[in-house]
C-alpha cells in the first residue's frame, strides 16, 4: 500500500495521476464530454451539465485503472472475495472519486477556470439510493477499505430505480414521496448489456437420474427474469487500484408470453413483460403485505442467481474443476438477505455440474462466510414455506435435504433433546411453517461474525447458542469499522487540515496514526484551533437548519445530535423525554443558569411502521413549543432535519458536539455512527451497547457519558420486572411532569389522545425498550453534559482524545481482519 500521504488543503501536494495531463487537457477533456456525450454548447453549459461532464471525464480515468486492476487479478491468479450485500449506501461519488485518485489541484483549478465552483457542482449529484441505513453504509466503507487495501473483491447487489423514499416533513409528520435517484440518469454507472443472465422463477421439479444412476433434479417451466450488469467503479486512495461493485438490473426476457400473445392479447403479453422488471425497482418493498414479502424474495434470489452466474463465469476462465473452488472463491454474506446463495451454489454444483452432494456440500461451507447484524429475534429473516416452495421450488427441496442431514447430526450429537433439535432446525414450525434463513447462513458458512465483542458474546451465549455448543469455533466477533477517507478527509476538511499540519497525513491510511494528537491535547494554542474548526462546522449546520426547517439556532450552544434510522430501539424517545425536562427547567427555573442546547434529529421511519412515524411527529411537535416559547429564547432550540442522507450526514457530524447512542442494552448490534461522530471530536452520551462498549475502552471511560442498565441488567428486568415504570413515574416528580405533560395535550394543541400510544408504552411494565428504567440516570447523564460543556478546556482536551484514540474503528483494520481470519488471504505488508 502506498503510504505517501497528502495535505488535502495543499492544491500543489497533489501528484497527478492523470499520467502528465495538465489543467488545459482536463478542460478540454470536460468541453469534449459536453459535447459528444451530452450534445451540450459548452459556452452555454449550466451547472448539472459541466457536473455530469466532469463526473464522466473521471470515470475515464477510473475506467483506465480499473482494467489494469482485473488485469494484475488475473495474472496473479488471486482468490477472488464476493461481498454480497442487498445494499451499498454509496453517497455521492463526484467528491470521493476525486479525493482518492488525488486529483484536487487539477479538477479544482479546472473548473474555476471554466467559471464554475466546484462544490456547487457537486451538490447537483444526487446521492445513490442503493440502500436504507447503517447495513448499506458499513458496505460501502468495506468497499473502500477493500479498494485502498488492494484486495481482489467485488461487491454485488441491486441496481434500485428508486430508493427508500424522500422525506418530507409536513404539519410534524413525515411524508413520503418518491426517490427518483436516476431520473437524469447517473454518470457513474456502467450498463454491461454484455453481461447478461437469465434468472428462474416458479416453474417445478422433475426428478431424472444420471448414467450412473444418481439423482437429478430439473427446474422446468420456469418463468424468465434477465439480469443485466451496472458497475459504479470504486477507487482506492492514492494507490491507482480500482474496483467494481456489479449492481444487478431486471430486465424483461425477448420472448412474449405466447398464452396472450397467441390469441391477440398484445397488451397483456406486453404487461408481463413489464411486471417482470419490477425486481429491482424499488429498494426493500414493504413486507407487511404478502405481495411486498413475494418480491423481497424474488429480489434476494434474483441478485444470488446473477452473481453466482457471474462468479462461475470468472472461476472457468482457469479451472475445468471444482476441486479448487473454496481456495478460489470467498462470498460474504451481509446479513441474512444473500442467504438464498447458500441452496442456490448446490443446486448449481448439483443439477448443472453433475457434483455429489458430500462434495458440493463441502465446497458450499468453505466457500460462504455469514455475517449477523442484529440480536433480536423477531429481525431473524424467515419466509413461508409455501412461498419460498412456489417461488423457488426447487430450493425448497434442497433446503429440506440440508436441514435432514443437518438434524441427523444433532440428533447424534444430542440423543433424545428435542428442544434442541426444534430451536436449530432450518424449519420453524408453527401455524404457517417458515425457512429460518439465519439458521441456514450458519449451518452452510465456515464462519459466523458479530461485528462488536458485545453483540458477538451475545450470539454466543444467546441467539445462536446451540449452534455455538456444537461449533465452538465457529462464531467470531470483527467489530465494524468506518472509512477514514469519507468521514473525515472528505466531510469535514478543516479538520483533517488541522491534524495534518501538526502529525501529517499518514493516518489516512493507517488510523492508529491519530495517536499523535494526545501530545497536543493540553496546548492551548491547538484547543483554540480546534474550536474554531467545530465553530465554522456548526454554523454551516446551522445555516442548512435555517434553510430546511425555518428556524434560528445558535451556533454556539451544544449541539447534541441523533441521526438514524426511527426505530423504538434506537430509543429517540428517549433523547425527546430529555428535551421536555430540559424545557421544563427552564420555564420554571428562570434564574437557574443552563447551557444552552440545540436538540437536532434526523432519520427515516419505514412507512408501515406508524409508531416510529409518531415519535417523529412527537419530535416536531415539542420543537414547534420550544422555538416559539419567548421564555426559552435561545437556550434550547429542538429542530428535526428532513431527509437524511449520506451527503447530509456529511455535514452534521462534523458539527456534532454531542453524539447520541443511548439504544437499549443488548440491542445495537454495534453501530457505526458512533464511530463517525468521534472521529470528529464528538463526546458520546450512550448506553452499554454495542460499540460503544469499545469506545469507551479505547478512548477512556472519563472521555465518554455512559449511563443506564447495562445488557445483563436489561435483561434481568424484561424478564423479572422488578423495577415498574409507573412506580418511577409515581415517585420522580420531574418523570411525572414529562409524562403528563405529552398525555396532557402540552404539544399537541389540548389533544389527550394524539400521543396516547407513546405514554401507555412508557408506562407499561411490558416496555421491551424500558425507557422509563434508564431516564432518571439518563437524565442525570445530560446534566452532567451540560456542566462539562461549560469548561471549554476540559471539553476540548476530551474531544482531541476521541479523535486520537479512534485508530481502532477504520474499516481497514475491520478489513484486514476478515482478509486473514475468514477470506484466506495474505496482505501486503
């Protein structure tokens, strides 16, 4: 890896890597661009035209390295590493793309000289809707990591036409419309029309046997989806590697359906045509309904089926055997959602290649490594038999074979324990039997990672218990990391500058490097720089908090900030109870001296789920109070910042003074927002949970707000009880006052009933999130934040500390560790 790192506020540090183009080359380059690829005047070129221009003069950049990359793959003869994940949250391109192949000092002089600016330009790329939360961001990390690191990988997924959804803020609730991510198209995408697959669908199973007498199975009368590639390039930083993530498109078969077709129904032959490209439409249909679960389905098969097809294309251009396929080919699976993957290699191995079961079966498990995601059981992905059967019949017959075999081994291991053999079976049985798709990524991959000690531990000694008791060695731990070079070389410059100039550049690669700073953490002279980089990144959020939500905020308050997805876990109530108590003390202390807060959330809510959506009007609800209460004036504004994104997420961190982690205990399998938003000199207020457990342990239990039950003590109380919320209401007058206040009509106009399904789960001793257990010390917590944030010395020399002790929460090192502990590969030293 090349560890020449530079100064990304230095335009002349920049080595070109465009092989001697100078700044006229790249002009003209972009002017050609205009022209041949957009038919567009360059003498009359807006912004979006000259942004799409130079997005395309970059990606023949890209593309050039890209293909000495495969090239060095396949000279080499590397094992090759499939990431397979049903969502890359990628952002915005333009910026990363220039960061990494150091070209700031062209592109920038570039476009000042052809009169444009280049950030203007890059607030016309619309960020790629290719995922919902913290699953697609971690992808996208690792594939950075992965590039930078110069392993031979490939991320695979699905091209989504449209993303989750646009939020709107409308009278307090959200609004959802549309994400037309790819109206105007997207520079960064390549088509490969030669790249295309069919996939199956319904159909049925005919039993054959081979000359030698073994069974075969043929999926017959099937139902055709075509596949067609997308890659967006991802490059490394500073070291000319390039590498691809192949997006999968639905495209319609050639053939008509002659049943309409035959007697002249054009238009339905046509429809049908067309239904089938829906597959990749939209991102994660809801699956409330039994339609919206039938295209999740077919949408997790559809990427597998392509991308194994594509994978076995790359393994034959070397090899006429399977014998070397595990020492050949690593895939792994982001959650339970590529489980499919799993039946869908035997049936290859078995029906098209002609394998054994034993053999194909041994290939299977050496080849898929699992990687979990959460510690609830009801986000345990399952599916009805009777769908999976009708979809993809096939499949079920092979999951039945894994799981008798699979049982066989339990039962001889543990003679007589039902129990057991009920709890790990690949079948739930019930009312409506279901394929456990967890159980089936454990029994057919190597190795099985949480991604926080906690959360790992957990899965252990909990979720996956029996499977650990059998495969002691399976289950691991490999804590998420984030890339440095989006999150905090690229979001927030003045900083990276900052710690530049005074340790150098090389942490940009190698994050242990930050540990540099703690010799500058009592220098005043670097808290005063320090602060002033916090100050300018707050009032630019505080400029965006005016612009989108219509209301003023003062850029020296604290700046305690929660941005996620609205989830009750997540517990956002949370942080709105303290909110409430905060404003109480106010109006009712006037004298009393407080230190000035701005509350700032922002998150999505899925559109099925109507309480996360009513904590979010309970949100806008409260800061419609507070900011037009004269007795609060500007020590406390609460504002909600619609549409979280990526590119959003850009600029709030960097202004975050106070980062927000405050899940239940024992429910965050680790997160990665917390990692960001110390990396950017935020303190964290936060439970037990997740990694918080690891910050805290990196950075110094004094450097970090830790309040609330811990996982064992969450879990003592939801089975115990010993503790009733309407006992801390009766007792805690403040609690009272909070209650009774959202049950009361405070903020909702007089009406009692508007918030009523949020105050009876807070006072309900079957609360699964035991709010009301954890406010009192959560709240005693933030007092604490308050009295600390006043002594600005104390508070600084806390916020370096984060930073410098964050070296262990780069993906690269998440990387590295699943290169050599999982993937079978050796790195470059």
């Amino acid at each position: 890896m090349d560890k020449h790192i530079v100064d990304p506020a230095d335009n002349h540090a920049y080595a070109s890597v465009f092989q001697g183009t100078g700044i006229e080359d790249f002009k003209i380059c972009i002017r050609h661009h205009l022209m041949s690829f957009q038919g567009r005047d360059p003498d009359r070129a807006g912004d979006q035209d000259v942004y799409r221009a130079l997005s395309y003069a970059l990606r023949d950049v890209l593309m050039e390295k890209w293909i000495k990359t495969q090239k060095t793959f396949y000279a080499g003869k590397m094992k090759r590493v499939y990431y397979l994940s049903l969502e890359f949250l990628v952002g915005r391109s333009l910026g990363t793309a220039i960061l990494n192949m150091g070209l700031m000092d062209e592109v920038t002089q570039a476009i000042e000289q052809l009169g444009y600016d280049l950030e203007e330009l890059r607030d016309c790329e619309e960020d790629a809707a290719l995922g919902n939360g913290g699953l697609g961001r971690l992808a996208s990390c690792f594939m950075d990591s992965i590039a930078t690191m110069k392993i031979p990988a490939y991320g695979y997924g699905i091209r989504y036409d449209f993303g989750l959804f646009n939020q709107r803020i409308v009278d307090g609730y959200q609004v959802e419309t549309p994400d037309s991510w790819l109206r105007l198209g997207s520079p960064w995408m390549y088509e490969r029309t030669s790249f295309m697959y069919p996939v199956q669908f319904y159909g049925h199973v005919t039993a054959t046997t081979d000359k030698l007498g073994n069974y075969r199975a043929r999926w017959v009368d099937t139902e055709i989806v075509m596949a067609m590639a997308c890659d967006m390039l991802v490059p490394g930083f500073n070291n000319d590697h390039v590498i691809n993530m192949r997006l999968w498109r639905a495209k319609a078969s050639r053939e008509l359906d002659l049943r309409y077709f035959n007697v002249g129904d054009y238009i339905s032959a046509v429809e049908s045509k067309v239904l089938s490209e829906t597959i990749s439409k939209v991102l994660y249909p809801s699956d409330d309904i039994s339609e919206g679960q039938e295209l999740r389905l077919k949408q997790q098969y559809f990427f597998v089926a392509a991308t194994f097809q594509d994978i076995l294309r790359r393994y034959r251009k070397d090899n006429d055997t399977f014998d070397d396929f595990p020492n050949q080919v690593a895939v792994q699976l982001n959650d339970t959602h590529p489980a499919i993957a799993i039946p869908e290699l035997m049936r290859l191995l078995l029906d098209i290649e002609g394998l054994g079961w034993e053999q194909a079966w041994n290939i299977c498990v050496n080849t898929f490594a699992y990687t979990n995601h959460t510690l609830m059981p009801e986000a345990l992905e399952t599916w009805p038999v009777d769908m999976l059967g009708r979809v993809l019949p096939r499949h079920l017959e092979i999951i039945y074979e894994i799981n008798r075999r699979f049982l066989e081994e339990v039962a001889n291991l543990y003679p007589g324990n039902t129990r057991k053999i009920q709890e790990m079976s690949l079948i739930e049985e019930g009312s409506v039997r279901r394929v456990r798709m967890a159980n089936l990524a454990i029994v057919g991959s190597h190795s099985v990672n949480g991604v926080a000690a906690l959360h790992s531990e957990l899965l252990k000694t909990n979720l996956f218990r029996h499977f650990h008791e059998m495969w002691p060695d399976k289950i691991n731990s490999k804590t998420n990391g984030i890339t440095p070079r989006r999150w905090l070389l690229k979001c927030n410059q003045g900083l990276a500058g900052l710690i530049g100039d005074k340790i150098g550049f090389d942490w940009v690669v190698d994050l242990d490097k930050l540990r540099g700073l703690e010799s500058y953490c009592d220098d005043p002279v670097f808290h005063q720089q320090w602060q002033t980089v916090k100050l300018e990144n707050k009032k630019r959020l505080a400029r965006i908090i005016t612009a989108t939500c219509a209301v003023d905020v003062d850029p020296g308050s604290l700046f305690d900030i929660q941005v996620k997805r609205i989830h009750e876990y997540k517990r956002q109530l949370l942080n709105v109870l303290h909110a409430i108590d905060f404003y109480h003390r106010i109006i009712t202390h006037r004298d009393e001296p407080v230190t000035p807060r701005t509350i700032i959330f922002a998150g999505k809510a899925a559109p099925s789920y109507w309480k996360a959506k009513l904590i979010i009007k309970l949100i806008n609800s409260v800061g419609d109070v507070v900011n037009n209460d004269p007795r609060v004036g500007d020590r406390l504004k609460v504002v909600f910042i619609p549409n979280y994104s990526v590119s959003l997420a850009e600029r709030i961190i960097p202004a975050a003074d106070l980062s927000e982690q405050i899940s239940t205990a024992g429910t965050e399998a680790s997160g990665t927002g917390n990692m960001k938003f110390a990396l950017n000199g935020a303190l964290t207020i936060g439970t037990l949970d997740g990694a918080n457990i690891e910050i805290r342990e990196e950075v110094g239990a004094e450097n970090i707000f830790i309040f609330g039950m811990t996982a064992e003590e969450a879990e003592y109380e939801k089975k115990c009880k010993s503790r009733k919320p309407w006992q801390i209401y009766e007792a805690n007058p403040a609690v009272r006052q909070i209650i009774d206040a959202i049950g009361g009509g405070a903020f909702s106009n007089g009406d009692t009933e508007l918030f009523r399904p949020l105050v009876n789960d807070l006072l309900s001793e079957n609360d699964p999130y035991l709010l009301l257990l954890d406010l009192e010390s959560y709240l005693d917590c933030q007092r604490l934040v308050g009295q600390t944030y006043v002594d600005k010395a104390i508070w600084t020399r806390r916020s370096i500390l984060n930073v410098a002790r964050m070296g262990k929460f780069s993906s690269d090192r998440t990387i590295k560790e699943y290169a050599e502990q999982i993937w079978g590969l050796k790195l470059e030293r």
